[in-house]
C-alpha cells in the first residue's frame, strides 16, 4: 500500500461518500496510518493538494484517517443486496505506478446498485 493509495481512497471518502446514504467500499482502512504518524502527515499532505486543486475543503490528519475508514463500509456479502454505493480500488496496478514511464495503473472507482 502506497501513500498514493491512502491519499486517492481519502479524496475519493471525502467528496463522494455520503455516510448512511451513499457509502463507501474500498481497499484500505486507516489502521496502519494511527500506527504511523510520519505516513499518516504524507498522506494528509498528498490529499489536501488534490482536495484543493478539486476546490474542496481540506482535511487534517484525523479528517483523512475518517475519510479512508468511510471505505470499510460493509460490500454487502453473501449475495445480500445492499443498494446504492460507490466500490473503489485506489491504485490497480500499484507496481506499474511506482515505475512511472508509461507503466499502466488506473483509479477504480464504479457507483454500483444491488
């Protein structure tokens, strides 16, 4: 797991996620980052630049770590219907985009219902 991929799953959390409404399914939690302050302060930096380059509020360090844990929303399991929610993969392809030059990765993100 990248800081890239906190940081996408945070941006991601924050702009799209309605908590109790439109929910979240995703890849990482925050865990490790409550572990790790000097990674959890990189991924806070890396999200707030593409938080304000979107025009969207900021977070700090424990707004991030809520934005990441939005995506430990329940997928539905066992052939249950959950209903509308968005599904993310921050980075598929995690090698490629730590080799940069045209290496392939790409942000899955897919609004699902049922």
């Amino acid at each position: 797991v990248t800081v890239a991929d906190f940081a996408v799953q945070a941006v991601v959390g924050s702009a799209l996620t309605i908590p109790g409404v439109l929910p979240l399914v995703a890849e990482e939690g925050a865990d490790e980052l409550r572990r790790n302050a000097a990674l959890a302060h990189e991924v806070a930096s890396e999200a707030s630049v593409a938080l304000r380059e979107l025009g969207l509020p900021e977070l700090d360090v424990e707004g991030v770590l809520e934005a990441i844990d939005l995506g430990m929303a329940d997928g539905g399991g066992a052939g249950g219907r959950m209903g509308l929610r968005w599904v993310l993969d921050p980075i598929d392809g995690t090698a490629g985009f730590l080799r940069g030059c045209g290496a392939q990765y790409v942000i899955g993100l897919a609004l699902l219902d049922g």
